[in-house]
C-alpha cells in the first residue's frame, strides 16, 4: 500500500466485513480481487502468487489465482482450501474495510463463526450455478 492511501485512510470510517458461503463460491477471490483493484495487495504478494502458477512474466491480475491472496496457511495453498480466516485490509476513498475471508467446509463452521463475530456487516456469496448449498444456510 502507497502512502498516500495510508495517509488518505487516517480520518475515514472503518467498516469490518465477513464473507460467508459455501466452498467455491468466490469468497476468497472476492477478496482477492478487492486487494488488488484498491492497490491493497503488496507487490511482492503478488509476485509470489504470480511464480507459484509459473505466471510472474503477465501484469495482469485477472490472469492469476486471486484466492491465493487471502491464503495464509502452507496448508491452504496446497489444498486451494480457506481453513483458518484470514483479515486483509484495503481503503478507498469513502472508506477503510478489514475483510474476513471465511472457510466454507462444514468442518471449519468454527472458524466462519469466529470471523463473523467482530464484523459489523456480511457478504454471503451464492454461486449463480449451484444456487444455495446447506452449508450457506448454516
């Protein structure tokens, strides 16, 4: 992050958010692709999503995984699964955000519930395709 977004962030509302849904309906790369049209993703992030796919060479971010940017854990990466939340943090000129990037296996409802116990408001992603799943209504 620049520091003019730094600088132009102090004095703004900050609005902490959760995403929620079932596994692979965008969740991540929601958040993602949030990070990287705010400029809220690190250069080196970036870098290091790009050669993980072997892509480093393409500026682009609509060619690369923007999930990867909210995993964490070496586990995550590996399985292309969300286990644990991950808080990422962008601004735009109206407004700050701290976003939770949600699990959205059965087994890690735990860890939905944690990230949604600080947030002020919700996301829930349903995707179009595969409507809503039982674990979008837990």
């Amino acid at each position: 992050m620049t520091e003019l977004n730094i600088a132009m962030t102090k004095e703004i509302e900050l609005l902490r958010l959760v995403t929620v849904g079932s596994v692979d309906d965008g969740k991540s790369t929601l958040i993602g692709r949030l990070l990287v049209d705010t400029k809220g993703a690190f250069e080196d992030q970036l870098l290091a999503v790009r050669k993980k796919k072997g892509t480093e060479h393409i500026a682009s971010a609509s060619e690369i995984d923007l999930a990867m940017l909210t995993d964490g854990l070496s586990a995550e990466r590996e399985q292309g699964i969300t286990i644990d939340v991950a808080y990422r943090y962008f601004a735009t000129p109206k407004r700050k955000f701290i976003m939770a990037d949600c699990p959205g296996h059965e087994q890690y409802t735990r860890n939905m519930v944690t990230g949604a116990s600080t947030a002020s408001a919700a996301i829930i992603l349903i995707d179009a395709r595969s409507g809503v799943m039982p674990q979008t209504k837990r």
